[in-house]
C-alpha cells in the first residue's frame, strides 16, 4: 500500500474542513482534504434555499460550498474527493481509499470535520411496514437537488425545526404537496419567520404535541399514523415522509481512534483550542456539535486552524512529529513532548441543559486561540436565564440573557472569559442554570 507523508491531514470537506484548510495552506503546510462524496462542500453541496454564509445569510447552500471550496484550493489545499477516511494506522496516520486505490497517509497533525448524519427511521423505532417513501432530509434533498429523481406527490415533514422547513422547501420544489409537519414539541421550534411562511404563505399544517406511530403501506407508503397530546389518533394519507433533524456526530473515525467521546455530544471531547484528546489531532464542525450553522462550522475550522499552526510549530505538544517518519523538517521534541499535550477538565452542561461545546477546559493554556465562546443547546424554553459556572462549589462566572429566551433547537452562546479561573487539578466544571 501506498504510504505519504504530509503536514495536515484534514477529513471532510464541508464548511468547516475547507476552512481549516483554508487557512493553514495559506501558510505554506502542505495539506490535503479528503471528502468521500465526488464532490467538495459538505451538506450545504444539496441545500439549494439561501440562508448560508456570514451575516447577512443570503448565498444558497451550493454558491457556499462552491466559495469555500474554490478558497481552499487557490489558498493551496490539495482537496481530493471520492476518496474516504477508513482507520487509524498510528496516532495521526489514516489509511484510505478511493479512485487510486488504498493509500496510507501519515500526517504531523489530523483535523476530524467529519460532520453529522441524521438518524434513519429505523433508529428512531417508528414501527410499521417498511414502504418505499421514507427518507432523511439529506436523502430528500440529494434525491431532488442532485439527482433530480422523482420523490412522490404528498410528503409529511415529521420535525418543525429550520431543518424541517429546508426539507418542506425541497418537497414543494420537486412539485410535491406538503400535508403536515408534525413535532412531538409543544411549540414550533423553529424561528418564528420560517413557522409563519409555512402556516401563512404555504398554508401547510404544523401539528405541535404529535407522535409518528406508525408508517402503514405496503410496496409504497399510503399514509402515517399519529398521536396527539390528547390521546386522539389520526392517519394522514401520504405516498412520502421525511424524518429531520434528529442529527448525531459522524464519529466513527473518533470512536475507531479511541479519542475521548463526550457523552453528551457524542462527538470527540475537545478543548477550547478544538484540540481532541490525542495529541496532534483536532476535531472541529458538526462532528462536536450535530448541528449548527455552517457559518459556526466554518468559524471553528478557522479558529482550530491557529492552534495546529502552534502544533505544527512546536509551540505545544511534541512539535508537530510525523510518527515513524524521520526527518519531519521541524525542530520537534520528541515523542515524550505527547505528554504536554492538554488532557482539559470536563466542563458539563447541568439540565434541563443539554450539552455544552467545547466540553473541556485547559487553563494555563488560556492564549487568544483558546477563547471561543462555549455553544450550548436547552432541553426547554428558559425566559432570560442566568448562567452559572463552578467548579467544586467555586462559583467562576455567571452570566446574565436579560434580553434572551433559549429555545431547544437553537443555540445559547457562553462567554470563555472565565476559563483562566479552572483549577486544572480539581473536579469537572458545571454550567447550571437558575
Ligand atoms: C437540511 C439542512 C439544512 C441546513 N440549512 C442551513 C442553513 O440554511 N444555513 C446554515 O448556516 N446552516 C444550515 N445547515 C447546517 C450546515 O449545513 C452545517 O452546519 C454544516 O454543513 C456543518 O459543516 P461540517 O463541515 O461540520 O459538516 P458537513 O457539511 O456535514 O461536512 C462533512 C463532510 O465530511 C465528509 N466525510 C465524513 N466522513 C468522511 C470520511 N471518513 N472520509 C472522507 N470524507 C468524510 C462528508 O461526506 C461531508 O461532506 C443545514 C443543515 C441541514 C442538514
């Protein structure tokens, strides 16, 4: 088998693997993107609305992809796609596969920017028959933005959220009817706009407090069954159904590794810097956190970008050293120097907080690069909440949202201000909520 040696090995390139790209071929690293899909940008290559890039929002899905990817190749990224990320060979070698066949490739630092994968509906037990019809959003949307295929004629959107709308967007484009969007949530959890445009201009249903119970059909899809909050049940005639939004890491590589997972996430355990808990890789997008904005993606590409540039330079860890590699051209410290690299105290999200990203924290290492704001997700809607943060009783900081209701499926936003204050030698950090 083939065996490389390069100076950055980064794998997915959605938004946030092309921006970490970006940025370290810039300073002359040698650095290559893998992307198992033929094409480069990620999820938003097969989401045709607008609503992506920096604010204002206004660049749809594939004039994003196509932006990020065109900057990564002029900064010099070597960006290969067909070809897939399939194990580890030691701590930062990956073996992989694609059009030239096996090859092992051996890097002085990996970016994991493997993204997220919706849950199917097998995952979610919805029992019933198995018909043809059912599909994710990113099924949908590579069936019709893609491949331009034939979808059906009546789709129910089970899920309400921003992603839901996308989906019921997709239908409407493939000439299809939108019956329903149902959501087990009381309230519609996506922006207000996007809930009135459907309820208003499309004049689509949104069902609140409902259950899928079961898909009925046999060969094709004829309709699904659901449940109120009452107890009434219903069945809505449909030929296609569409589950969103139920999003986990794709974290099998990090899992492979054997890299720390964070239970509540279940992506890589990062730190401020991104920095996974083996030294010389980093994890960084949808793979910590399924899912936020590609804008977030792409912002934590950039910001993991200058902690592997401080790898690469030997300004942590072991300098950066390919392992069994030889000369490497840096002025490394040797495999001993692994041992600086930061284990971080657990910072965990108290509930009715869901998760919290990054979830460790690493205070005497508290630089410029270490100071992205922690991303937080809430079980329930919480009405100008104040945060709190501590750690063995030790209040570190708290934070008042005088003008902000947290909603789930959306984020809240934590300053890192107070990362210096963590006792490395002492318990997990706790962010509560009163
Ligand atoms: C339906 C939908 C609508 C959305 N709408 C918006 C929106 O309007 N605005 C917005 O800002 N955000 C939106 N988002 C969120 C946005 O798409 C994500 O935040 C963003 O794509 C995350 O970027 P990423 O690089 O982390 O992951 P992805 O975009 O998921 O990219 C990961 C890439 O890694 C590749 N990969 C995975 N494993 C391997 C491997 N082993 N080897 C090689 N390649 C691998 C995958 O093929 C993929 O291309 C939407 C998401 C969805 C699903």
């Amino acid at each position: 088998m083939m065996r490389r040696q390069i100076d950055v090995l980064v794998v997915g390139a959605g938004p946030a693997g092309l921006a970490a790209a970006s940025l370290l071929a810039a300073t002359g690293a040698r650095v290559e993107v893998l992307e198992r899909e033929q094409r480069a940008g990620g999820v938003p290559r097969h989401c045709a609305h607008r609503g992506f890039g920096d604010r204002p929002r206004t660049l749809t899905g594939p004039a994003y992809a196509r932006l990020l990817a065109d900057a990564a190749r002029w900064a010099g990224a070597d960006v290969r796609t067909g070809v897939t990320a399939l194990d580890w060979a030691g701590p930062r070698t990956l073996t992989t596969v694609g059009p030239q066949g096996a090859e092992t490739l051996a890097a002085r630092a990996v970016v994991l920017a493997t993204g997220a994968r919706e849950r199917p509906r097998a995952a979610r037990l919805v029992p019933g028959t198995r018909p043809a019809g059912v599909y994710t959003t990113g099924e949908l949307q590579q069936a019709v933005h893609l491949y331009g295929q034939h979808i059906g004629t009546r789709a129910v959107i089970v899920g309400a959220e921003d992603v839901s709308h996308a989906a019921a967007d997709t239908v409407r484009a493939a000439g299809a009817a939108v019956v329903a969007l149902v959501t087990e949530l009381p309230r519609a959890p996506a922006h207000l706009a996007r809930t009135l445009d459907a309820r208003l201009r499309h004049r689509t249903p949104l069902l609140t407090g409902t259950t899928v119970t079961e898909l009925l059909g046999h060969g094709r899809l004829s309709g699904v069954r659901v449940r109120h909050r009452d107890g009434r049940t219903a069945t809505l005639p449909c030929d296609t159904v569409v589950f969103t939004g139920d999003f986990v890491p794709d974290h099998e590589l990090a899992r492979r590794g054997g890299l720390t997972l964070d239970p509540a996430t279940r992506g890589p355990a990062v730190d401020g810097a991104l920095r996974t808990s083996r030294p010389g890789v980093f994890a960084v997008g949808s793979v910590l956190h399924a899912v936020e904005s590609a804008a977030t993606a792409a912002r934590e590409g950039a910001h993991a970008a200058t902690a592997v540039r401080d790898w690469l330079a030997g300004t942590t860890g072991t300098a950066g050293t390919t392992e069994n590699s030889g000369n490497t051209g840096n002025t490394g410290r040797g495999a001993e120097g692994d041992a600086d690299w930061p284990s971080g105290v657990p910072l965990i999200a108290a509930p009715p907080l869901l998760r919290v990203t990054p979830n460790r924290v690493t205070p005497n290492r508290v630089t410029p690069a270490d100071r992205l704001p922690y991303i937080l997700r809430t079980a329930i809607p919480l009405t100008r909440p104040v945060l709190y943060v501590t750690q063995d009783g030790r209040p570190l900081h708290r934070e008042r949202f005088l003008l902000t209701t947290a909603l789930p499926h959306r984020p809240l936003t934590l300053t890192a201000r107070w990362a210096h204050r963590v006792d490395p030698g002492g318990g997990p950090v706790r962010v509560t909520v009163a």
